[in-house]
C-alpha cells in the first residue's frame, strides 16, 4: 500500500529520510507546488490532492504544516489512515503565543532571514541540539522557498478549521515541541521529550508507530 506524505513549513522529502516503513509500504513524498497569489490552503489542497491515486487504498501522513494542509485534504479524500506528526487540527490547538506574535501584520514586518537562514533560535526552538542534527537542519533551512514559506505562514495565521476529522487518524506528538506544544488536545501517542524535530531525532520510535498503525 502506498503512504503519501506532506512534509513541513519549508521542508522537502529529507524531513522524513531516517523513517523506516515496512517493506509493503510504499512511501511516495509529495512535492510542494508553487502557491498562487492569494490561493486559499483549501485550494492548495486540492492541487496537492491531484497527485494522489485515489482509485486504490492509500495512507496519508502530515509533518506539522503539512499535517494542516491535510487536514484539507480530508474534505475531499478518504485515505484509510490519515497520521499528524507534530501538528494540530483546529486553530484552537494553536498557541496563544502564536497567534499573538505573528499576526498579519508581524508576519510582513518580519526579517526574512529569521526563518530563512540558519541560526541558533531556529535551533532551539526545534530542539536541535548535536552538531548532526543542527547541520540537518539548517541544510533544509537554506534550501527552503522564502516564498513558499512566508505563504504557508499566512496559511497558518488564517487556519479555520474548527471540527475534528470524520475520517480515522492517529496523532503523534512531543511533550517537549515548542512550536506546537500540546495544547487542547491529547495525541494518541506521545514522543516524551520529543521536540518539533522529532521525525528526525526520535525517527526510530515514529517508525515503530507507524509499522504498528500501517497494517
């Protein structure tokens, strides 16, 4: 069977490069296209959605922004297990911190190379911490769409979604994410200590997760 995944804010395939999936499992990554100007994520999802075989069984599986962004998907696909690898599902699971910082205002005035190049408060609060991992990191960091970035950030300020998937879905979090801390709402499983960069750092233990879920 096939998993089709969605990486996070900026990320690409690499984000999920130290999993290891049964071998029945088929793991196809899902490269982001190029937003259009003012295109709603309920739009995006639909183009995304387009590179899905629906005509067979299918897992989905969504790292952080990519996790919202099928949370979309849902509306219209009806994968036979959807999984959210730190991310959340309702705009009330955002932090109130969060949603304080970046508003649409905040999100404009923000100096790009905050979130476009490497630096040490990009590594905290992914909680990265070894030299490999921080190397890990800022590759994708450097190699991510300024453009693409700054879109998915307003994609997430503007986040509605209010009801929880009718569909199944397994959710997997960190105590420790500082950027989605578990906040309204409690994860079928729980990573303890795990940071926003688990799917990295924690790799052997989401694998475990997910060899269990995808059966």
């Amino acid at each position: 069977m096939k998993a089709y995944f969605l990486s996070g804010l900026g990320a690409d395939y690499r984000a999920f490069q130290l999993l290891k999936l049964p071998p029945n499992i088929e793991v196809v990554h899902l490269a982001w296209l190029t937003p259009a100007k003012h295109e709603s994520l309920h739009s995006y999802a639909k183009r995304m959605a387009e590179k899905i075989n629906t005509d067979e069984p299918y897992y989905l599986v969504g790292l952080s922004f990519g996790g919202m962004l099928a949370t979309e998907m849902l509306a219209f696909l009806k994968p036979q297990k959807t999984f959210f690898i730190s991310s959340v599902l309702l705009r009330k699971e955002l932090p109130f911190y969060f949603k304080f910082w970046f508003t649409s205002i905040g999100a404009q005035l923000m100096p790009r190379a905050l979130i476009t190049k490497p630096n040490w408060l990009i590594h905290f609060i992914f909680g990265v911490t070894s030299n490999q991992e921080k190397q890990f990191l800022d590759t994708i960091v450097k190699e991510a769409n300024p453009e693409f970035v700054f879109w998915a950030i307003q994609q997430v300020l503007n986040f509605k979604q209010n009801q929880l998937p009718n569909a199944p879905y397994i959710r997997i979090h960190g105590t420790n994410d500082k950027i989605l801390p578990i906040h309204h709402f409690i994860p079928t499983y729980t990573i303890a200590n795990g940071s926003h960069f688990m799917v990295a750092n924690r790799a052997k233990e989401i694998s475990a997760i997910l060899a269990k879920e995808m059966r």
